[in-house]
C-alpha cells in the first residue's frame, strides 16, 4: 500500500482516511452509539486506514471525545491525527461564525485563543502531540486577526512538538499564498469529489507550486455517488441534501447516468460503486488525500476497500472522460 506525503511535512500515509464530523452527532447527524464509533475508529486503523480527522466544532467537542476514547485503545504511532482550530464559543468575538445546535460560534484566529484550542484537543484527546492543525475558518478580515500572527502561533506550536504539520481549511489561493509567506503550510482541506471540482482550477496550481498537500472531503458527495441514491430518494425538511446543488434534479439525473455507465466495472473490480468512486477520486489528482466519513464498523470496511483497487490505466481514462463531459 503506497504512502502519500502531507506536504514538505516529512509524514506519508495512505490516501484514504477517516473523517469523524458525523461521530460528533448533534442536530445535524442525531444521536449516535459512542461505543460502537470506538469500533469504527479502531476498525479503520486495523484496515491501514492510519489518518483520523476530527475537530472541536463537531458536536460541540463531542467527536474529539470519541475519538480521544479510541485512541486509549490504539497504539499512537499507528495513526496519524488532525484536528482543527479558530472556531470559538468559549467567548465572543468579533466574528460571527454561525449557530450550532443553538449554540454561538466564532472564529478566532488569534494567537491566544489558537494555543488554548490545541490544550484543549491534546487533553480531549488523550495525546501529547498533533500530527495535523488545520484552522478550520479563516478570517473574512485579516485586519482582526492577522495571518501572520495566526501562522506564527501554529508555527511555534511546531516547534515546541506539540503539533508537526499545518493545515488550513476553506482557503482561497491568496490565503494559501499568505500562509506559506509566513511559515510552511503542509496541507489543505477541501471538498473535492467527482461532481464538484472547483478546486481543480482554483487552488491546485497554487498548491502544486508551493509543495502544499490536499485532502478531500465529502469524496462521495454525501451519498450521491454510492449507487444508492434514486431520482425519487427523498430527504427531511432541513437535511443540508435539500440545498446541495448536486442532489437537484438535472445534476442529479447526470450523476446517476454516470455511475449506470461504470456498472461493468464493480463486476470487474469485485468491489461497491462507493470504493470504486473512492479509488477513482483518489486518481483524479496526483498525491490526493481522500477523507471519507463513517460512524459504524461495517461502513470503514466499505471505504476500507478502496485502498485495495489498482484501476487499470484505460479504465481510468475512460472514468475521467465520463467524468470530464458532465463538469
């Protein structure tokens, strides 16, 4: 199984790892079975799924709770773990984020509140390093909080051990430009998958030129692209489905098109639509980092699959040009 680097950081991992966000639960997941969330995290590192990402937003530090359970039962050295920073609800400042299971967030980009962040997550944890610190939000006024002092506290925090490489989330290109002026960022993370590729154009020439990794989530478009999706699937008043361009009925009959040509393919493969979509998202982009979600044991061992599937090369031509002629 190849590793792939995270930047100029000096750690290398399989492209495929495991987001947490559903684990943290909360109104936008709903309740889930913490002991059986353990599993799941413990289940991906056993199947060479090494990186596990959470952050504290996600169910209000609920998520770096579980995972900090898990990780009492994992050998550290086996895993490689990000987190994230800069969202705030422990004070108020001047930036609205958004409210969260009635709760007011806010981003906080200072130093202070950065360094307070990691304590916490280290202790939530149950760790005495971070192997990633994305900021999860950036600043809509660098005025408030400067970058450069955003990057020289992550940059310090490096330097005590505390964390070994920086990453950003929601980023533009001049904001990833910005970050490597004052220090080495190592990786971003985007959404990325076959329907949405916006990144592709917008900040990958950037990262290509300055050495900066990307990690995609929401691979599967939040369901779309596992073959399970129908024209007549419906979703509860609220779901984020019922706002995703994707999942609206024009580009939604074209996914489905899609995925109906790559039956022959699975056969081929032995595998499910959803590893095959993994595996060929992975292709998409030289070096990518792939971040798929799971909550349950059996879900990690479907994404899990995807690690195993070497396309052949015409077969990942002929995905990228059906893929290419519905972008």
């Amino acid at each position: 199984m190849q590793n792939i680097n995270i930047g100029k950081s000096g750690i290398a991992v399989p492209f495929l790892g495991m987001g947490t966000w559903a684990i943290g639960g909360g109104a936008w997941w709903g309740d889930n079975d913490d002991a059986l969330s353990v599993k799941a995290i413990q289940t991906a590192v056993e199947q060479g799924i090494q990186w596990i990402d959470t952050a504290p937003i996600y169910g209000l530090y609920h998520s770096e709770e579980v995972v900090g359970e898990a990780m009492k039962h994992i050998d550290r050295d086996k895993v490689v773990l990000s987190t994230k920073c800069g969202l705030e609800w422990r004070h108020e400042t001047p930036i609205l984020h958004k409210v969260v299971d009635g709760v007011q967030v806010y981003r906080d980009l200072s130093a202070k509140s950065i360094i307070e962040d990691v304590e916490d997550s280290l202790r939530r944890l149950h760790t005495d390093h971070l192997d990633v610190l994305y900021t999860h939000w950036q600043s809509p006024d660098f005025g408030v909080y400067p970058l450069e002092e955003t990057m020289e506290a992550m940059m310090k925090l490096k330097e005590q051990g505390k964390i070994r490489a920086i990453g950003a989330s929601n980023v533009t290109s001049d904001i990833i430009r910005g970050y490597c002026r004052y220090g080495q960022l190592d990786v971003i993370q985007e959404k990325y998958s076959l329907l949405t590729r916006r990144i592709e154009k917008q900040l990958l020439p950037t990262c290509k030129e300055l050495g900066v990794s990307v990690q995609a989530y929401s691979p599967l478009e939040q369901g779309l692209l596992t073959g399970k999706v129908t024209m007549d699937t419906t979703y509860p008043e609220g779901s984020t489905r019922n706002t995703n361009p994707c999942f609206q009925p024009t580009r939604r009959a074209q996914a489905l098109e899609l995925l109906a040509k790559w039956g022959d393919l699975t056969e081929k493969y032995d595998c499910t639509m959803a590893q095959l979509v993994i595996a060929m998202t992975a292709r998409m982009i030289p070096g990518l980092h792939v971040l798929c979600g799971a909550r349950k044991p059996e879900q990690v061992l479907d994404n899990a699959g995807a690690l195993h599937i070497k396309l052949d090369g015409a077969d990942a031509v002929r995905m990228k040009w059906d893929v290419d002629a519905i972008s």
